[in-house]
C-alpha cells in the first residue's frame, strides 16, 4: 500500500482565514490537511512567519483545489446579494 502525497496548495495567514478555506474546499470533495507551526498554533497567532498556515491537498487533487481556491479569490463564490453591495459594504457589513 503506498502512502498518500500531499501538496501545498495556499499558505494563509491564521487559522481562521485557514479554516475557512478548508471548510471551502471540504465541500468541494476535496481532502484537506492544515499545517501550521507548533508555536504560533499554541500561542493563536495570525501574524508573521509563526501564524502562517499551509494547506495541503493530495497530489491527485492538486489542480481541482487550485482551481476552486482561484474562484474563491476572484469572487465567484459570492452570493448574488452580496455581488450587489458596493466593495466597502462586502467586507464591512455593520
């Protein structure tokens, strides 16, 4: 049996931002695994070098996750009645 390979597709800043897209591509079918540091995971860091998080994917999956983490940050995950707010109201929406 050989063991599974596995890729980095993205490297986030903290492990909400992390999660999130793990939650994202979870949902596509597609098998997640998050890395982050031992210090800046015990500690809750979101910042710098220690509050990075990498994500990774098997190598099979490596493009359909690529292709999804691309549609998310061109905004092709946005509902319709957030598409029509203005910029400043998507990302602050008090």
């Amino acid at each position: 049996m050989t063991e599974q390979q596995w890729e980095i597709v993205d490297v986030v800043n903290g492990e909400f931002q992390a999660q999130l897209l793990r939650g994202l591509l979870e949902a596509q079918g597609v098998l997640v695994q998050l890395s982050q540091e031992g210090a800046g995971r015990a500690y809750g860091l979101s910042v710098g070098a220690l509050g990075e998080v990498q994500i990774l994917v098997p190598t099979d999956s490596k493009d359909l996750a690529e292709q999804i983490l691309k549609d998310y940050y061109e905004g092709k995950f946005i509902s319709e009645d957030e598409a029509d707010l203005p910029n400043s109201e998507q990302e602050n929406p008090d």
